[in-house]
C-alpha cells in the first residue's frame, strides 16, 4: 500500500479485502495484497491468500472476518482483522 495513502483508503481496502472473503471471491481478494507481502514476518507471493481462505472455508465452511477497530499507534493502518 502506498504510503502517502489516507485512512480512507486503507479502510476501503480492508472493507473489499473483507467483502471478497464473505462472497468466497478468493481471487479478488488477493487482488488488493501486493505481489509478494509480508505477513508476520514472512515473504509470501499473494496466491498465498487463495491457498489460506480456501483451507479455511473448507475446514470452517460458516467463517467470517470482522474488523476490528485499532488506534493508528497500535497497528500501522489503523484497523485489523479477526476471523470469527
């Protein structure tokens, strides 16, 4: 994401990133993570997003993330996700 982007914006893409995952529409949702992201630490190409949603949905057919309010000094976009 760029940098320079507003919280608005950040807060949209969290929104889709979240739509995508209650409609099962893995492809777009990996759509909105960078080529190769960062996650906890690790380098990981974005197809690794379809192969984990897919897992998840496949073990817990009835899961869903929800946003979970953050404040900018906690977590560097603002907001977080949980699965529930």
């Amino acid at each position: 994401m760029n940098p320079q982007s507003t919280a608005t914006d950040q807060e949209t893409v969290i929104h889709a990133m979240h739509d995508a995952f209650h409609c099962r529409n893995f492809q777009a949702g990996a759509q909105l993570f960078a080529p190769i992201f960062n996650n906890h630490g690790v380098q990981l190409p974005r197809e690794a997003i379809i192969a984990v949603w897919t897992d998840i949905c496949t073990r817990f057919p009835d899961a869903r993330l929800g946003i979970v309010t953050l404040s900018a000094e906690e977590h560097p976009l603002g907001r977080g996700g949980r699965l529930s």
